[in-house]
C-alpha cells in the first residue's frame, strides 16, 4: 500500500508561478509581435507578419459603400445579322459597381471599353477584349463616363446576344447603324 504522504501534493513553490507567468508573458508578446500587430495595425518591427501575408490584412478596407443613387437593373438583348455590330454603354460615376453577365448564341467579337465624360472617343479605355460566347463579372467604374461593350459578329450566321446587369448606374445609349438613342432605367425602388 502506497504512503500517504506520496498521494498529497504540494502547491507550486514561487519559482514555478513565476516561470510559467513569464513564459506565458513571453509566449503573448511573440504571438503580439508576429501576428497581432501586423494583422491588426500594420506594424511589422520582425518582418514574419509581411512573410506570412498578415500586414495585407490591416490594409483590408471596409467593404461597405454607400451609394447616393438607387440601384438598377437592367436586361436588353440584340439580334447581330453577319458582320453587324452594336454598342451599348452605361453612364456611371466614378467607382459606382456594377454586376453582369452577357451570353450569345453565337461567338462574337467583344470589348469591355469605356470614354471618360465629355473627353470623347479619342480617351476611350479598353478593358477586355476577345471572342467568345459569354462574360460574367463585375466592374468599378475608373472614371465618369459611360461604360460598356461593344459587341461584333464576325460570323455567318445571326446571333443573338443578351445582357443582364444590375448596378449604380444613370441610364444606357445604345450605338447602332451609324446613330445612337439613350435607354431610361428606372431604379429598383423599395416599397
């Protein structure tokens, strides 16, 4: 039979309180220094917060925007005989969002392009161009202006293409046959 005085234990004498405060003091500043501080505030004085992606996080803006304007959104669709074209261009305000997505039946020519407010066509941006059937995505507004695509079919054959887009945007003017007319888009009110 065991003795008693093995089964009862003695407190922790000062030296052992006092080593395991100071380690978990020093194990706090390391997890302060490396992690906290660069994820948090930007402050990076070892450099491991920079190395492990952490800074990128205090860097990180807050991703809400309010708008002025109401939303809306939008749906138009085209018929493109062979080698005909059209152009179709929101007017937006800088940074204003805007979501989409256009399909075809057919492969067409695109470019996602835009010219800044009255600087005209000689200041126009393209951002994508290529062919294809289909683009979904979504796009911040560089600049005031009016922003879109201009879609081409270089086929034999009639195609269709439609789009469907939702955003901070005024209204729409569509290019077409050497003349162009503007497009009223009401915004999605809340009742």
């Amino acid at each position: 039979m065991a003795n008693n005085e093995d089964l009862t234990s003695s407190p922790p004498s000062n030296r052992s309180i006092l080593i395991g405060l100071g380690g978990g003091i020093l194990l706090g500043s390391v997890i302060l220094v490396t992690t906290i501080l660069p994820a948090e505030f930007g402050v990076d004085p070892l450099g491991v917060g920079n190395l492990l992606g952490l800074t990128e996080l205090s860097r990180a803006e807050n991703p809400f925007e309010e708008q002025l304007l109401n939303h809306r959104s939008d749906y138009v669709e085209f018929e493109l005989g062979p080698f005909e074209s059209v152009e179709y261009k929101y007017t937006m305000d800088l940074d204003a969002p805007m979501v989409f997505t256009w399909s075809s039946d057919e492969e067409l020519y695109y470019d996602m392009h835009a010219e800044p407010a009255g600087l005209g066509e000689e200041y126009a941006e393209s951002f994508e161009q290529g062919t294809g059937v289909s683009r979904t995505g979504s796009f911040h507004a560089p600049f005031t202006g009016i922003h879109g695509w201009f879609w081409e079919n270089r086929g034999l054959r009639t195609a269709k293409v439609q789009l469907y887009a939702a955003g901070f945007f005024l209204d729409s003017t569509v290019f077409r046959d050497g003349g162009d007319y503007s497009r009223v888009i009401e915004p999605v009110i809340q009742r």
